[in-house]
C-alpha cells in the first residue's frame, strides 16, 4: 500500500470514528462535552472504586425523577452517575443536576464542567429560593435533579443525617419519580480532594421510587414537609441497612475546642432551606 492510500484510509476510518461518535451524542440527553465526560468517569471510577451495585441502575431512560442518597463524600455524585445507561429502556446516557454550592460552581477549572452537566448553583445562606425553583423547572422540563437531603457531608461516617425540608417540597411540587440511592464504601472526610485519590469497592444501593401519592393533595408546608422529609430519610437509611441519625440524638463530633462539626458539601443542597419563603407566600 502506498503511502498515499495509507493517509487516505486513516482519514477515512477518522472522519467515520467522529461520524459515529456525533451520532450517538445526538441521540442522547447531553452534549458532547457531558459525553466525553461519562465517558472518562466510567473508566476512572470503575479503576479507582471498583464500583458495584446491587441492580442496574432504574433511573428512567426518558422524563424527569428525583434522586436522593446519603452523602458521605464529595466523590458522591460520580457514583451516582455511573453506568446509569444501562437501565431499563434505550440506552440513553443524560445529566444529573446536582444542587452545589455556587462558590465551586464558579471556579474556573470547575464551571464548564457543572455548566455542561447542568448543575444548580447553591449560595450557602440559605435565603435563595431561586435554586429550588431551578431544580424543579428542570423537573417540569423532564430532567433528573440529584440532591443530597443531609445538605451536608457525614463525617461521622455512619447512620443517615435529618434530611431538609426543601427536598420534599421539590418532591411534591414536581410529583415526579423519586428514586432512592445508598452509597456505601466511598472515600470520605472533609477534603475535597483526597477522596479521588483513594482506591476503595464502592457499592451503590438502588431502591424502587418512594410513593408520596398520598401527600399530592396536601399543601407542601409544615407538618406535610416534615413527614415527607422524614419518610424519605428513612427509607434511605432501611435500603443501607444503617440507623437514622436525628438531631436530637446528639450525634454530632466536636473537635478539641468543643466546636460541633458539620462539614458543607460541595454538591449538597446547602439552600434548600429557603423553602420557608415559599411556604410564606403558600406557593
């Protein structure tokens, strides 16, 4: 073969190679940068994890749910996001926008990787009810929003954490799917660095949608709020086999000056608390 058909015959197995890949981008829920981006997780976290699950994965490969798990790390997200294609349906890679806080939101290194995925931008006081009305736009639009209920990092690495009463107001405004997620095994602390250089088996455990048909007709305040918050904490602490943590139960660490340690997290819904304002105006 001449050197010039070589030159041919690579550039023709290129521009196929490319053909193929802007194909099957258009066919999924992301662009091609989200793409790529699955495309380095799947290997990074299945070297680095050796990630397991306990089924595939049931996020639905078409329309909106709501994803809620424990939340031990800030490696959290990537392993909810892992082999979520291969689930029920079309294989269909997509987003999960998780709620974040806004000052890793605007990072130069971070941003176009949270603009691409979709992410929701947090402010840490809590008075923002913005991000709330965001997540639950992209609900109505058909997406998948991951929240974090505990808005913070556990870092006493057991049990699960009171939830906040803004997931559940998202819940029932959305009325869509609300799926459940365990991790169990990730890298944790409150460094947000070290647990992407720790090796560990993580296992990641599914449960079926949580059923809140029977709150639908209820305004989502109050009392409604607090029972729904609390029978999705539950749920998520029976599919991972731990105990729930309450605030009354005094299960926060102190350091040596006596100072409570509650860890923020980079992709917890730091703000979801701002559904008081909400709840004020009966919305």
């Amino acid at each position: 073969m001449s050197e010039t058909a070589a030159v041919l015959l690579l550039a023709t197995y290129a521009v196929v190679t490319v053909g193929v890949i802007a194909y099957r981008v258009s066919r999924y829920d992301v662009d091609a940068t989200a793409w790529m981006l699955y495309c380095v997780e799947r290997f990074f976290v299945g070297l680095m994890w050796r990630w397991r699950s306990n089924r595939p994965c049931p996020l639905p490969s078409d329309g909106a749910a709501l994803v809620i798990a424990n939340h031990v790390s800030a490696a959290d997200p990537m392993q909810l996001w892992m082999n979520h294609h291969l689930g029920s349906g079309r294989y269909n890679v997509r987003t999960i926008s998780f709620m974040m806080a806004r000052e890793y939101y605007v990072l130069k290194g971070l941003h176009w990787i949270c603009k691409s995925m979709r992410s929701i931008p947090v402010s840490r006081d809590g008075k923002d009810t913005g991000p709330l009305r965001d997540a639950l736009r992209k609900l109505k639009r058909g997406h998948i929003v991951g929240v974090f209920p505990e808005g913070q990092i556990n870092l006493t690495g057991s049990g699960v954490l009171d939830g906040n009463l803004g997931v559940a107001w998202l819940a029932l405004k959305s009325r869509v799917p609300v799926y459940p997620a365990f991790m169990a095994d990730v890298p944790g602390g409150a460094d947000m660095i070290a647990p992407f250089f720790t090796r560990s088996h993580v296992r990641v455990t599914y449960g079926d949608p949580i059923d809140l048909t029977d709150y639908y007709a209820l305004k989502p305040k109050g009392e409604v709020l607090e029972q729904v918050t609390e029978l999705m904490m539950q749920r998520l602490a029976d599919l991972g086999g731990v105990h729930r943590v309450r605030a009354s139960d005094n299960a926060e660490t102190t350091d040596d000056n006596g100072i409570t340690q509650r860890e923020p997290s980079v992709a917890a819904p730091v703000a979801v608390s701002a559904v008081v304002a909400p709840q004020a105006t009966g919305t």
